[in-house]
C-alpha cells in the first residue's frame, strides 16, 4: 500500500525532473529530427534513460492516474512527444 504524503514528495519530484531536465531535452531532441538530424549516441543513451526511468516509475503514474485522472492529458502528450521523436529519428536514419 503507498503512502500519500511519500506519494505526493515523488509527485512533486516527477513533475520537476519533467520541467528542468525531461521536457527541455525532449523538446530540443524533436526539434532537431525535424530538421532532418540523426540522433546521436549520447542523444540515444539519454532517451534509453527516460525510458528506463519511465518502466520504474510506471506503477507510481498508474496510481496517480487513478487519483488525479485530470494527469492522463499530461501523460499522453508526453508519450506522444516520445512516439514522434522516435518515428522521426527512424525515418532519418531511414532516409541517410
């Protein structure tokens, strides 16, 4: 069973990485696929990150998600960003 006051400090911890470390990168990676770039290795390991971050986390979000239903447009537009920014990295990679 969570603790409520332990989940609102992860809450709260989440949504900062979010702000000042996952979404800058994120949008900074979309922004350069869209101009046709390939993404790096180090572009590569940081996304690996993300998604081994997300796989830990993902039990946490889906409580929340039951607690604060008003979240799952967050959590969709960020997977969303994620699926573009990797269709488009495979459609560079495609096209060199």
């Amino acid at each position: 069973m969570s603790n409520p006051s332990e989940d609102a400090g992860v809450f709260q911890t989440l949504l900062e990485r979010l702000n000042s470390q996952r979404l800058p990168l994120a949008l900074a990676l979309k922004e350069k696929v869209d101009r046709g770039e390939k993404l790096s290795d180090y572009d590569i390991s940081k996304l690996e990150e993300i998604f081994a971050d997300v796989q830990t986390a993902q039990p946490f979000v889906e409580r929340q998600l039951k607690l604060h239903p008003e979240i799952q447009s967050l959590v969709a537009s960020l997977l969303h960003l994620y699926k573009a920014i990797l269709d488009k990295a495979t459609e560079n990679e495609n096209n060199a």
